[in-house]
C-alpha cells in the first residue's frame, strides 16, 4: 500500500522548488545521470512506448553547440550549468514497441509506420517523460532549469541528424544557486483551472 510522501519530500518535489537560472560549479557525477534516468524510464507512456530520447550535454564543445543555438538570454545558463538535457523524442518509437510491449507490440507497429498518429503520439509521451525527468531530478536532490528558447531545427541538425528524433525543450541540471533567481510567480486556483463534470 501506497502512502503519501511527507510534507519536506512534497516542499523538495513543488512546492519550495524552483527553476533555477543560476548554477554552483558542483559536478553531477555520471553515475547520477544514470540514477536520474532509471527514475525518468519507469514513468508510465502509452502502450510503454517510452519514445523520450536524452542527449546529456556536458562537455565544453557540447555546451558551446547548444549555447549558440539557444537564445542570448539562455547562453549563460547553458554554459553555466553542469549539464543541459535535450529532451526529444523518436518519431520512429514502434521499432522498439515488440521489446517494449511485448504482449502486443509488433501486432501494434504497422499503425505508427509512416502515420500521422506517430508524431502526436511520440511528442505528448516524449513530454510526459521530459516532466518526469525535471520530478526526478528534484528527487535526486538535484535543481532543474527547463526552458524553451532554442532553435529547435538547428538542435535537431547539430544532436539528431540523420534519425526521426525531435528535439522538444532543454534542461539545465545541477546544484542551483540563488544568482537570477525570480520571485516565485502566481499559479492558477483550483477553480480557475478547473472543474468537476
């Protein structure tokens, strides 16, 4: 039986978390990465199809590449952070559904070959898995900094040329530090964002 988490495991995964725009000079350990991505590949997908696919930038050329494709304001949280995620996901995901579905996998691939179904598919559980990465991180006791602001084609040349992975957002991960970090802005009510039907 399952039980909720206590108040300070709620604080670290939501409530005093924070995107974090400034970075310490604390490494994150290969091993961590692979901790970290243990925790991302069990969030439920559809059909199990996992289709989320990481590129963990962390070496100077790496971190220059993706900087000079994001935009002025993001450079220096790129560079600063020890590592920025690229999370994309695989329009060619069904290869892998007979490994990863067995029970149904290889019967289901044909309906994703060359569909339209495919690209929907691939990007909502390819994000989905981009949201469990940012939840495991904080878990980790790790600070993320996701963010948009990249030339999504020019990442997807320079990371994924050659295959059907699409880049969706990047990243940063680390141990944050308070430089650049904004006043914690207004959410939602309950009954603004939504209802009982």
């Amino acid at each position: 039986m399952t039980v909720p988490l206590s108040d300070s495991a709620l604080d670290q995964l939501f409530l005093k978390a924070r995107t974090r725009n400034g970075w310490t000079d604390r490494p994150v350990s290969e091993d961590l990465i692979r901790q970290l991505y243990d925790l991302v590949k069990n969030g439920p997908t559809a059909l199990n199809a996992c289709p989320g696919r990481f590129v963990w930038v962390r070496s100077e050329a790496g971190k220059a590449t993706l900087a000079g494709l994001a935009s002025e304001g993001n450079r220096a949280r790129i560079l600063a952070a020890p590592v920025t995620v690229i999370v994309a996901h695989d329009l060619d995901f069904a290869e892998q559904l007979p490994q990863l579905f067995p029970a149904r996998g290889e019967a289901m691939k044909p309906m994703f070959k060359n569909s339209p179904m495919a690209e929907p598919m691939a990007f909502r559980n390819g994000t989905l898995q981009g949201a469990y990465l940012i939840l495991a991180a904080r878990a980790l006791g790790l600070d993320a900094g996701p963010m948009s602001g990249f030339n999504n084609a020019g990442v997807d040349e320079a990371f994924f040329a050659g295959t059907s992975i699409k880049s969706n957002f990047i990243c940063c991960l680390g141990y944050g530090s308070d430089e650049a970090l904004f006043p914690r802005n207004p959410r939602l009510a309950f009954d603004e964002a939504g209802r009982f039907a």
